[in-house]
C-alpha cells in the first residue's frame, strides 16, 4: 500500500501546469477515468489533496493505481482527445454513452433505375443515406410527396438496362395509375435520373430551389400554348406548397443551423440535435448519456454537441443552444435563443428531447414497472428532503356535514399505488361536533397507538389532505401523544379546491410542483382517493343513521318489514307521504293502519 503512494505521490510532483488529458489506470493495469484540465498539476492533484463529498470520486480514488497524461496546446484539443479515449476505452467511471432507438432515414438506392425509401438499418453498399430524423412523420410526408411528384418505382425488382432489352419484366397496377413511370419496360428512362437529382434535393431541404424550378418550367410551358402541361406543374406545386407550409418552421435566412436541447432526469442526460435547412428540418437524433461523476450540464452539452455533429456529418457554423457548453470550436458562432425564429427553433428541440425522455422513461416502466414508482417516489424523496424513500404512504381525511355523523378515512399508497386492502375507516368517538382538528388527532393516535400495540412497522410519511392546521394536528398526536418521529407533509388547496403545493416541515414551507410532474399527479390521485374513502364512508353512515332513526324506532317494524317498505316506497320521506290505503294495500288493514299512524308521528317530511 506505501508502495502505491509513493507511486502516486511521485507522479503529481512531475504532473505539469499545461492543457491535457490525464488516464488513471486500476491495479491490473485498466483505464478508469479520463479527464482533462486546463492545468494538469492543479486539477490531477485535487483528486488527492482533499476530502471528497462524493462516494463515486471516493471509490475512484481509493482503485487509482497508475497515472498517465498527454500534454496538448489548448483546451479545445483536450476536448476532443478526452472525447476520442472515453469512447475507444469506455473507462468505468467515466460518463456512458447509450445508443437508444434507432432514428429513420431516406435511403436512395445505388440501382440503375433506384428507389427510395424509408428504413432503420444502413448499409453504404445499398446506397446513399439522409437522416436520421427524429420526427418520423417528416420522413412519410417527404416520400409521400416525392411520389407525388415524380413518378419512380418503388418495387424491389432487380431492373436494369439488360433486363429492359429483354422484356423480362412487364409494367404493373401503379404504371396504369400513373404512379410509375413503367420503367421495368423502358418508359420514362431519359427523365428518370432528374427526377432523382429532384427528389435528392428534396430530402436535402431544397423546397425553394424545386419550387422556383417548376415555376419557371410552368410559365415556359404557358408561353408555348401547352396548358394541359402547365396545369400539370402547377398542380405539382401546389403539392409543394403544402408541404412547406407543414416542414418548414422559420423564414428565416437560409444558413444552415444545428439546434440542441438538452434534459436529465436523476443520472440520465438526454441532448438532442435538431439540423436545419432552409428553414426545414432534414436531420434530427438524440442520445443519451448515463453519468458516473459529477459531470456538469455544460460538459455534457458539449460532449454531445460534438458526438450529434460527428454522427450527422455536420459542418454547419451556425448553432443554437440552451445554455453555453463548457468548449466548442471557435470557429463555430453560438447562439443563446431569447426571442424570434432561433427562439422557435431552439423550443423545437427542447420539445423533441423532452418527448424523447418521456419515451425512453415509459418503454423503461412496461420493462419494469415498478421502476416507475420507485423514480417517482425517489423525486419525492428529494424534493422534500425525506430521510429515506417514501415506499409507505399515509393519507387521512375527516368528514362530516355540521358535525352529524363524523368519520375518518385513511388510504395507504405502497410504492406509489393505492393498497386497498390496507385503507382503515374510523367513526369519531371522542370528539363532539365539527372539530376537524380534534377529530384528527384521535384518528392519527388510534392509527399508529394500534400498530406500536402489534409491534407493526410504521409509515415512511404521512400525509394530511389539508393544510397546516392538520399537519399540527398530526404532530401533536404522532410526536407529543406517541413519541414518533415520522415526516408529516400537507396539501395545500386552490380556491377550486384543488392540489395547489406541496407543505413540508415545522414551521411547514410551501414546495411548489409543476402540474405536469409525475409527483404532481401521484399527490392529486392521493388526495382524490383519499377523499373520495371518507365521503363514501360518511354517506354511508349517514344513511344507516336515517334509516335506523325513523323506522327502526317505530312499534311493528323488523328488519324484514323495513326492507319491504323501503322497496315498495324508494325513500323514508315516500313512505313518509304515502296515503293510509298505500299502507294498508302493502302490510293490511290492522297492521297497515297501526304503522301509518306512527309514521305520520314519527317521520317528518
């Protein structure tokens, strides 16, 4: 072990004070991390000359055996070598890059004749390819429209010049609908290949470029008297036009122009990028990268502005992003969006890896779905600062209408569902009349006075569907009453009497959430459950009590009888009203007569 610090100790003496990249290799000689510095000395030495918050940089420290390092001339140098080994060696500490779901492309055969398609899987031998694009309806509407407009083939046949000699092949139902030109037999060979260039240029975002070509081909045809043809183009155009009112976002300049978006979600950093053309998006692909460390968003943001921009082969100068990454090439011009068409753009791809990320987070919860309460709990846990995951909930509520009937209900949440077969109902016993307070503390203390009685394990957090004068009622009977120590949180209202913010704490502090959370939702479905328990609960005892109050009560009346008269009537109040032949049809002169008289004593209408 001194061997090993002696080691170590020795190669930070020699570490310079330049730009570069630095390695540390375990004991069997692996690489486990990469990094880079603007000062190799200062920041290589920092690994080993201070305590570490952090367990991750802890664990990496304690496993560095070896360094190594490669001097460069800047920063931007470093970059990319850090970028170029952490992708070769893919050291375990170091962030992962995952491939996610493959993005289409247009792919434009290598055939004599060729055809053009949509696919997922690349092979440069087939032909060339456009993409990827992250908007897959994008793909359709641009081969929808290009079969529109020139009349290619989209069957797989193997056609060639020598094919076409010899008639092997025979036009099929799309020639006879004038969607193919009927290739396979020689038609429309001198015309095929620029209706590929144009359908080439189409994928690459040159709507303006087509269409200004056919308006001229349209007015030369109309200068030459050949209408019908004119009407043709013009009819062709027109295609176009819808279709560059549907792609293109922005009329502005026609500059290329890479846009990224970047989110995370616990250790998940999602960047997308978005190339645009004329206004129009022609590429688009997100990737996703699995932090080890303490990476910042701006290092992430530039590591894969530079992987986005390798993957599509972009040269564009021009970029937009959300927020400055850590190094880019100084020939590249970054745009912060505030305002205006960079702004639209820049939303665009904010908007495409956040559908991403939810994407990515349900195909994850149909794999394993109790992953999904586990985030979300996880995201409570955090925004709250609970000592630990909240797996069991607790939600109480009281109802009463002026004080008749008083009850309480509480919903038990298990790893974020509801468990039913755990929900408690309680009849106020202690308390007289409307006193929401008082009836809480009873309920909360026969609650958790049982479960210490059965030696049972309690609640992660309780939850009042109320604001702070609950959350004090609860404290006083969890802490003073029974000496627990259990985290309380409420739910403040609206003045519509709904989930408006999270309370937490003593004084309770307001925690705002936004109404698209998943947390947001969990909280509402909680509070809706939750009342929904003690106002059924309370109607149905309030509906016993009526019954039982002004039928049981009268001489004559079983529960047989009861039951007759509640069917033949509908209602007490009926029964009430009822004529004295109503009653004597239904149980007989005698009885009939004897029970309508105390009926009309008894049952006030």
């Amino acid at each position: 072990m001194k061997g090993k610090s002696d080691h170590i100790a020795l190669l930070l003496k020699r570490i310079p004070e330049s730009p570069g990249v630095y390695q540390y290799f375990d004991g069997e000689g692996q690489i486990i991390y990469v990094g880079k510095a603007k000062n190799l000395h200062r920041r290589v030495n920092s690994y080993f000359n201070k305590d570490h918050q952090s367990s991750k940089t802890r664990q990496l420290v304690a496993h560095i055996a070896d360094i190594r390092y490669v001097v460069v001339d800047n920063e931007q140098d470093a970059f990319l070598l850090e970028n170029n080994l952490i992708k070769q060696y893919q050291p375990h500490y170091n962030i992962l890059l995952k491939d996610g779901k493959s993005y289409p492309s247009i792919c434009i055969t290598k055939e004599p004749y060729p055809r053009i398609f949509k696919t997922r899987t690349i092979n440069k031998k087939i032909g060339e390819y456009y993409g990827p694009y992250s908007f897959g309806y994008t793909v359709d509407m641009v081969l929808d429209l290009i079969h529109k407009l020139y009349p290619i083939r989209t069957c797989n046949m193997p056609i060639s010049p020598d094919s076409i000699e010899k008639m092997k092949t025979r036009v099929c139902l799309k020639y006879h609908l004038k969607n193919c030109c009927g290739i396979c037999e020689g038609k429309g060979k001198a015309q095929y290949g620029e209706w590929i260039e144009q359908a080439r240029k189409l994928i690459k975002g040159d709507a303006h470029e087509i269409g200004r070509q056919l308006e001229e081909e349209m007015l030369m045809k109309s200068a030459e008297l050949k209408f019908e043809e004119a009407a043709e183009i013009k009819r062709k155009l027109e295609l176009l036009e819808q279709f560059k009112s549907k792609t293109i976002i922005t009329n502005s300049s026609a500059k290329d122009v890479d846009v990224f978006g970047y989110d995370e979600q616990d250790d998940k950093v999602y960047i997308s990028m978005l190339h645009v053309h004329s206004g129009s998006i022609v590429q688009g692909q997100t990737i996703e990268y699995r932090r080890k460390m303490e990476e910042e968003k701006e290092e992430l943001l530039a590591m894969g502005m530079m992987e986005l921009r390798s993957r599509l082969e972009s040269e564009t100068k021009d970029v937009i992003v959300p927020f400055i990454p850590e190094v880019f090439d100084d020939s590249l011009h970054v745009y912060i969006a505030v305002s205006g068409d960079k702004k639209k753009l820049l939303d665009l791809a904010m908007q495409n890896v956040r559908q991403y990320m939810l994407d990515r987070l349900k195909q994850e919860d149909k794999l394993n779905p109790e992953q999904r309460g586990v985030r979300i709990l996880a995201e409570l846990q955090k925004m709250i600062g609970l000592p630990t995951l909240p797996r069991w909930i607790d939600c109480f509520d009281n109802s009463n209408i002026q004080g008749t009937n008083p009850v309480a209900g509480c919903v038990v949440y298990r790893m974020a569902k509801p468990s039913k077969s755990d929900y408690k109902r309680f009849e106020i016993k202690t308390v007289d009349g409307a006193d929401d307070y008082a009836s809480m503390r009873e309920v909360v203390r026969r609650r958790y006075q049982h479960l210490l009685d059965s030696n049972e394990q309690m609640p992660d957090l309780i939850i009042a569907d109320g604001g702070i004068g609950q959350m004090h009622a609860i404290r006083e009977a969890v802490e003073d009453q029974l000496g627990l120590h259990i985290p309380i949180a409420g739910l403040k209202k609206n003045d519509k009497h709904r989930t408006q913010t999270l309370l937490y704490g003593f004084p309770p502090k307001e925690i705002s959430m936004p109404v698209t959370s998943e947390v947001f939702r969990l909280l509402t479905n909680i509070q809706d459950e939750v009342h929904r328990f003690a106002i059924s609960y309370h109607k149905a005892k309030r509906s016993k009590a009526q019954i039982h109050s002004q039928l049981d009560d009268i001489q004559g009346v079983g529960e047989a009888t009861k039951q007759k008269i509640l069917a033949h009537f509908g209602s007490v109040k009926r029964a009430g009203a009822a004529t004295i032949d109503e009653w004597i049809d239904l149980l007989g002169k005698r009885r009939g007569s004897a029970i309508y008289e105390q009926i009309k004593a008894k049952i006030s209408l």
